[in-house]
C-alpha cells in the first residue's frame, strides 16, 4: 500500500477488514553532543541529527481524522516535537485492539526509532508533509 498523506493513512486503517488502533510516537530531532561543524550544517538543513522519542499515545481512527486536530491535542502536553512517526496495530475477530493492547507495541516502535529502525513506519512533520529518510 502506497500511502502518501496523512489523510491516506487514517482512510487505510478505516478500510482495513479488522478494526485498528493507530500508534503515535513524537520525536525531537536534535544535534548529536560534541556535533562536528560537518554536523551542525546538515541539521540546519534537515539533513542529519538525531530523533528522541518525547511522547507517544495511541487512537482510534476517529479519534484523529485530520492532522490539525493530532497537532492540538499534542500541543496542549507542552511538549516540543519536531516529527511524529506512525504505525497501526490491528485488531482480531472485529475487536478493536484496546489502549492497554497498544502499550508493547508503542514501546517497540519507541525502541526502533531508538536504533535507527524506522522503515516500518509513516513519519509526518509539523505540517501533516510526510517525510522520506534516506
């Protein structure tokens, strides 16, 4: 599946054949202590740093249908992030998967993001634009 909006992404999960939960986890990118000069450039170009996890919470697709609602909500922690990564976890037998259910699989997307392993997971910027990592 090709997905290339937030929009998209909460269609998806709304279309899938069992119910789903969607994952949120709220990064800060950052300079690296002790960052080189070589570093520092290609931070400010949103090129390079590292990506701490400051907060994660799990929804239900309806819950956050549209990104601006995602970003008030997320506003109203105080917490400062930068990109938000996100995944879904599905539901068995038409259950939907409870928030208790969300709580292994969020700490294992926080541990992912940790080391670098972000393939499996749409990341969205303060604007809602997805971004691509290379």
């Amino acid at each position: 599946m090709n997905i290339s909006s937030y929009t998209e992404f909460v269609t998806a999960a709304k279309r899938q054949p069992e119910p789903q939960r969607l994952l949120f986890v709220f990064v800060e990118a950052a300079l690296p202590p002790n960052a080189t000069e070589g570093q520092k450039q290609t931070f400010h170009a949103q090129q390079g740093g590292t990506l701490t996890p400051v907060m994660c919470v799990d929804k239900l697709p309806a819950e956050v249908e549209d990104f601006t609602g995602l970003v008030e909500e997320s506003g109203r922690t105080g917490q400062h992030w930068d990109i938000v990564f996100a995944a879904s976890l599905s539901g068995r037998g038409g259950i939907v998967p409870s928030s208790e259910s969300a709580t292994q699989p969020l700490k294992q997307m926080i541990n992912a993001i940790q080391q670098g392993s972000i393939a499996n997971f749409l990341a969205f910027d303060r604007a809602g634009e997805l971004v691509q990592f290379s």
